[in-house]
C-alpha cells in the first residue's frame, strides 16, 4: 500500500472529538503510517491499538470521531494489499469496531463528494460496500464486516408518481440489503446541505441489482426531486 493516500488527507481540517491530546485527527495518520508499515505482532498491535484509543476510535467509550471516515479507505486498502495477514485482521476488526461505535454529540455526520451532513456510520458503510470483493475476500470477518455495512442502506431516488391518497411511488437504487418497513428515513435533497423532513417508507421491493420500488409517505407540499437520496432514520440518531 502506498502511504501517499494517508498524505493526501488534510488530517487538522477534521473536527477533533474531544480535548485529549491523544483523540486529535493527525494521530490517527500517525497511526495508520505505523500499522501499514509494522513488521512484527507487537508493532501491529500496537498500531492497532493506537487507533482503537485514539481520533479513530475510542472502544472502551464505543465512540467512532469523524476522522474514521477518512480512514476508511486507507483501512480497506490495508484490507486487501496490506503486507502481513495480521495487518489485515487488524484493519477488518478496526472496521468492524467503527461501525459498532456510536459518534460523540454534534460530530455524527460528515461531508462527502455526493452530500454534507450524512450520517458517519452511513457513510463508512458506502465506503466498505463499495470495496464489496476485496471485503467478502478476507473470509468470515469479511463476510460480517460486510453485512454490517449493508444494513446502513441507501435509496437514490430515480423517479416519483404521487398516489391518489396522497403517497408516492417511487423508483429508486438501493444500496445495502432490503430492510423491514415501515421505517422512518432521512431525505437528503439537492443541493444534499441538511435533511429535509422525515419520510415514511412503508413498502419496498427490490432485486439482487438493487433496483427498487417503494412507497413513501411525504407530508410536505414539495415533491420529492429525482437524485434525492434515503437514508435509516435511526443512523441520524446515532450519537452519544
């Protein structure tokens, strides 16, 4: 793995979580350098553990900071090209814990290239989906990594036709595995700064391609622009 991708991030234009010298985003490059380039059990596990206690995550307090969804694809670069297997258990399991975690108040969303304020754990979920082969190669952790991730689903809306009792149907591109309804889920609409209201979806078909159907329940006068895209309610939520 090149150590270019962890030079590229401007790690001190992350939020810091909290006032521990310890949490601050730089440390978490620091670590990822550290656990990339480690030789011996001792130096990946203490690589490891600088960022299970660090800006990455903190697992005893089950607290995920914004610098993990910049770490993300570093961790799954190390998932499929990392030069020890024990490196890449040590990234899965980093993952893994990422995705259990809960983000500190007032730091549970971040922006990315196809919206702000999306939830974290949504967020590094589509970065592990869209790594899917490189994921479900490292085996059972893999497999598990990857199913967590799916349940932090997201609907790109396609097309809409209101309903004469006043739902929507909608067709749509899920992203992750169909889920139960009904649910309560975030619309983000162009230009994706801040979620609109919530929306009830009360049915869902979707195929092994992830083209779908739903029907949505939208108290707002405005309709619902095609490129809106849906995410769990309940991820919004997530936050200590």
């Amino acid at each position: 793995m090149s150590l270019d991708a962890i030079d590229a991030v401007d790690w001190s234009a992350i939020p810091a979580p909290t006032w521990h010298a310890c949490d601050e985003p730089e440390g978490v490059a620091r670590a990822l350098r550290l656990l990339a380039v480690s030789t011996t059990y001792n130096e990946t596990a203490d690589a490891a553990a600088l960022l299970a206690n660090g800006g990455f995550i903190c697992s005893h307090a089950d607290m995920v900071f914004p610098a993990a969804y910049a770490a993300t694809p570093i961790l799954l670069d190390l998932v499929e090209h990392g030069q020890r297997p024990r490196i890449k258990d040590a990234a899965v399991e980093l993952l893994s814990e990422a995705l259990g975690c809960y983000p500190t108040a007032g730091n549970n969303r971040v922006s990315t290239p196809y919206g702000t304020d999306v939830p974290l754990c949504c967020a590094i979920a589509r970065h592990i989906r869209s790594r899917r082969l490189a994921v479900l190669a490292h085996g059972l952790s893999g497999k598990s990594l990857l199913a967590d991730a799916d349940l932090h689903w997201r609907l790109t809306i396609e097309e809409t036709e209101p309903q004469s009792d006043g739902t929507l149907t909608a067709l749509a591109v899920l992203e992750g595995l169909p889920f139960s309804v009904p649910v309560a889920a975030e619309l983000h609409t162009l230009p994706f700064r801040r979620p609109a209201p919530t929306v009830c979806i009360d049915s869902l078909a979707a195929d092994a391609t992830g083209a779908a159907c739903v029907q949505l329940r939208w108290t707002s006068l405005q309709p619902v622009p095609e490129g809106s895209t849906l995410y769990p309610a309940d991820c919004g939520l997530r936050e200590h």
